[in-house]
C-alpha cells in the first residue's frame, strides 16, 4: 500500500495480529486453473495455475494439485499474461474521440455522412460534436508504408450534414488544424454566416474558443468508454497526463467501485510543480520510492515538453528537415511551453526534482534529447544523484554519440513501439535514410543499458490513430512492418526486439517507470492480481496472427472486468 494509507495498513496488520489462525476463512479466493500462463518471472516463467485472494497473487503452480478457491475459471489451454500497463495514454482524448467523433480517416463524403449519423446517435441532444481530424490519412492510407502518397483534395460540407445534425452543434476540424467546417446549429450560435461551413484563421481560431466545455456528465460518460476500451484491450493500468479536472472523475468513479484501470496520473504542465508539492503528489524516496496515491490512483511525476513532433516539422533537430529545403532550409524545429525559455525551464526541472517529483519530457528529435541528456547530468550536479527514473518521452531519433550516455543511468525510454508502423509512411521523407538509423532504436536503447517502457499514445495525434491494444504495440515492436506486413523484413529490422521483451516492456519496464515494480508485471506471489487471457498464442504463431488476437478475460485486482467468449 502507499503511504497515504499507511495508517490504516497498521491498523490492519494489528487486526491480523490479533486474530486467530482461521482469519482468512472469509476472503475471497479466485482460481485460474489449466492455463498456459507466462509470469515474467525468470526465476519462474510458467506456471499451469494462479490462486488469488481478494486482489493479490498468493500462490502459482505448475502441476495439476489445484488449490480450492471460491470461485474456479478454467483457461482451457488458454496464454496468460501479466496485465498491460501502457505508460502513455491520453485518456481524456480517447474518451472523447470514442464518444465523440473520429474523422481521421475520412476522406469522402459518404464516410463523413456515416460518422455523423454514427455520433449523433451515440450523443445526447445539444451535445456539441468537435475535432475529428479529417484527412490525417489522405495523403497516405493507414497502413502504408510511405510510397504513393495520395492527392489531398476532399472538403466536407455542411450541407451533407444540416438535416442530420438539427439538436446537436458541430464544429469538426481538418487534422492540420489549418481548416474547419460548422453545421447550421453551430454557426447560428457563433453567429457567423458561411454557405458551405469552412472556416479558416482567425475566424477558426475564434470559433473554437467559443465552444461551450463538456459538462460532468459528459466528462464521466467518455472516461467510462475509454474504461471499457482499456479493459477489452487487456490494459490494466495507464500512465494518464489529462486535464486536471479528470482526477475528479477517477475519484467518482473509484468511489462507486468502477475504476477497472488503475491509473497513474502526470499534469502535463510543467507550472503544476509547485501544486503538486503542496498536495503531496510527490515520489516517497525512501528505501523503496513509491509514488503518492494508492493502488488504483497514483501520482508522482510530471509531464512537460521541450521540443514538437515530427508530423508537424517541430521536433527539434541538429541539422534541417529534408523536405523543407526550399521552404526554409534552416528550419529544424520548434520549442515547447517552458523551453522556449531554456534557463526557467531548467530551473523548474531542478526545482520538481528536488521537491521529489519525478519528470517525464517529451523529446522527438535529436538534438532535443541531447539537451535532456545534459540536463539529466545537470540534476545529477545540483541535487545529486539518485534513483530518479528521468523519463525520455517518446525518445524517437536518438543521435549515435548519445547511445553511450544511457549506460548505468535508470533512464526509462518512454517508447510507443506503434509509431514506427504508423510513422514510416512519411519518415525517410521528412528526415532522411541515415537519421532514421537512430529513430525508435528499441534494440540499441536496451543494449546501452536505458529501461525500455511501452505504450500506445492513445489516442494518437492530431495526424495519426494509435490504438489501446498492446497487441499492435509487440507487433511493431517484434516485425518493425506495417498492418500489412511491409517491408518484409521490417523497417531498419536490426531494432527489432523479441516477444518476451517486448511483453516485458508492456508490463515489468511501465511498473518500473512508476516505481511500482513491487505491485505490477508479473505473475509472482505477492503481486497485484491483474492477469489477462488471450485467445491466441503469442508464442507459437506468427505476429500477422496477434492483430485479429482478442482478450478473452481481464482481471483487475482479481476481479473480471472484462469477459469474452470469442
């Protein structure tokens, strides 16, 4: 337990002092028997059985002398697996886009209709219905592998959607953000006037800053999609950096008994520094750091930026994009929130790191991560070191004199392994063959010593979807291919990293992002009880096979939160 609830972890443990040998009679026990179960336990790395009382693993085994249990599920053959951890969501994002409206591979008129029908039957009456993104796959279909790229030239209209959308407000958006289309609902209540409904500039940017904020109601109603997701997808736990007001959301719903993810909140500003001092969301840096919380909301780190993406051209480089030559050959990327002022924005770092708070920052390019990697020496100097997990968010083009600097240091690589099937349909283009050689270097990451942590960025970028499902994540992860399996060999396929690594990675390296090594990623005695069940077996068929594989069952805490019969 974390040290918020320390007292009432004393007070139990003297109840359990004091009670007689049978004090166990009433748990609550849970057998899951005849499984192929992969632990993540080198010591110990299959078992057949797994006995859980209330929300904790107390025994394995790998005969057939089952235990007796108060409830007993037959895997039937079936692959356990440590319940995901996915160390980078955007969870108030996903709920609304699942909730909400996802044009991002919308490029007609006929799937735009279909999506619109599609979520105003989902939305209550006045529910605005905003963003989308249309067009993020127009110029290169899901899936590609960067050859073709496609004509942009589709724009929707309100006029294929007034007489749908009569009671609910739209103000949908193209996934540069450089255009935006209105229904009548919605222009009558900015009250501007537009035939077609396309809005650009100011009048845009204007329009979106008048759409009235989602109600609680709404709020709780995408946190509870997003939730269902994560638990079909066999993700126990996310690493969330939402809005503030979102932890009000976990509350009620953990006060109702229906979180079924644990999370693990980041603010994503860098400014919540001193806040989170004061209310105590800090690491506990005694023998074994913990974070602050308990086991199903913790907190503990802080989100902030120093460069953009590479989607965008505002990932932060040594030398110019390739592409951009001609519009402005020494272009080579932007500065995010605090970074634009270097000195404030390493003294806020030292500031978090010496008030126990640990960082994460995100950095695409090259030479951003080169200045983490002094900063992180800088911290070392100021506030000597220690344990602190600095976190290289996304950490996607390494230079190849910095590889070096990782060894001995607990760096956690806070890697989404699905970017690289999603991003190589534009990444050569936009930075060239031999910078991609550093580009999510997960193999040469891991051998220079830095800890490999997995997530998926769910729900992606205005330019790009990336799903929940950690199954896509090993597939990048082992194959470095697209959906559709190109290239054969895999892109730069000497990145490549085996399953059980990648596995690992998805649970024991996001615990360990967390401090929570102790609790999570494993099938061990003493482990929190999140286990999920897959109807494939990862480990004798081939990756193609893992993306049609689903989640037969997701147990968190020992609960079944998720249950399918596919």
């Amino acid at each position: 337990m974390k040290r918020l609830f320390l007292i009432s972890t004393v007070c139990a443990l003297f109840c359990l002092s004091c009670a007689k040998e049978n004090s166990f009679v009433d748990s609550e026990t849970f057998l899951l028997k005849n499984g192929k179960i992969w632990t993540g336990d080198d010591s110990n790395p299959w078992a057949k059985w797994v006995l859980i009382e209330d929300d904790k693993i107390v025994d394995i085994g790998n005969d057939s002398n089952y235990p007796s249990a108060n409830k007993v599920l037959d895997l039937e053959g079936r692959l356990a697996l440590p319940g995901f951890n996915d160390s980078h969501v955007h969870f108030a994002s996903a709920g609304s886009l699942l909730l909400g409206i996802n044009l991002l591979d919308v490029n007609d008129d006929e799937s735009f209709v279909k999506k619109v029908k599609e979520t105003t039957a989902r939305l209550p009456e006045g529910s605005w219905i905003t963003r989308g993104d249309w067009g993020a796959y127009e110029a290169w279909s899901m899936g590609s592998e960067g050859d073709n790229r496609n004509a942009q030239d589709w724009q929707p209209n309100r006029k294929l959607i007034d007489e749908l959308t009569p009671d609910h407000p739209v103000l949908v958006t193209k996934y540069d953000r450089t255009e935006g289309m209105a229904n009548a609902l919605a222009l009558d209540y900015l009250g501007i006037e537009s035939k077609d409904g396309i809005l650009k500039g100011d009048i845009l940017a204007s329009a979106l800053r008048q759409v009235p904020e989602s109600s609680f109601e709404r709020k709780l109603a995408e946190a509870k999609r997003a939730l269902a997701e994560c638990a079909k997808w066999g993700v126990t736990t996310v690493q969330d950096m939402s809005p503030l007001d979102r932890v009000d959301i976990y509350r009620y719903l953990l006060e109702r008994d229906s979180l079924i993810t644990r999370i693990n909140y980041s603010p994503s500003r860098l400014s919540e520094i001193f806040n989170m001092m004061e209310d105590g969301w800090v690491i506990d840096w005694g023998e074994n750091p913990s974070p602050a919380g308990d086991d199903y909301i913790s907190f503990g780190t802080i989100k902030s930026h120093i460069d953009g993406i590479m989607g965008g051209r505002t990932a932060r480089f040594y030398q110019p994009y390739a592409d951009n030559s001609i519009e402005n050959f020494m272009w080579r990327g932007g500065w995010r929130e605090f970074s634009k002022n270097m000195p404030l924005f390493k003294q806020l770092l030292t500031q978090a790191d010496s008030g126990g708070i640990q960082l994460r920052v995100h950095a695409i390019g090259d030479e951003a991560n080169s200045i983490l990697l002094d900063i992180l020496d800088t911290l070392d100097q100021v506030n000597g070191p220690k344990d602190r997990r600095f976190r290289l968010v996304h950490a996607q083009v390494i230079a190849p004199q910095d590889f070096e600097r990782f060894a001995g240091r607990n760096i956690i690589a806070e890697v989404q392994p699905y970017h690289v099937t999603d991003d190589m349909r534009w990444m050569e283009e936009r930075i060239g063959y031999e910078r991609c050689k550093g580009a999510y270097a997960f193999k040469t990451l891991q051998e220079a010593g830095c800890q490999l942590a997995f997530g998926s960025d769910w729900p992606g970028t205005n330019a790009s979807y990336y799903p929940i499902n950690p199954l896509y994540g090993l597939y990048a992860a082992v194959t470095r291919q697209t959906v559709n399996g190109m290239p054969e060999e895999g892109w730069f396929p000497e990145q490549r990293i085996d399953l059980a690594s990648a596995i690992k990675a998805y649970t024991q390296g996001s615990a360990f992002a967390t401090f929570e090594e102790d609790e999570k990623g494993m099938i061990k005695e003493g482990m929190l009880a999140d286990i999920v069940v897959v109807n494939t077996d990862l480990f004798e068929t081939e990756p193609a096979a893992w993306l049609n594989a689903e989640f037969n069952y997701t147990i968190m805490g020992g609960k079944i939160v998720y249950e399918s019969l596919n």
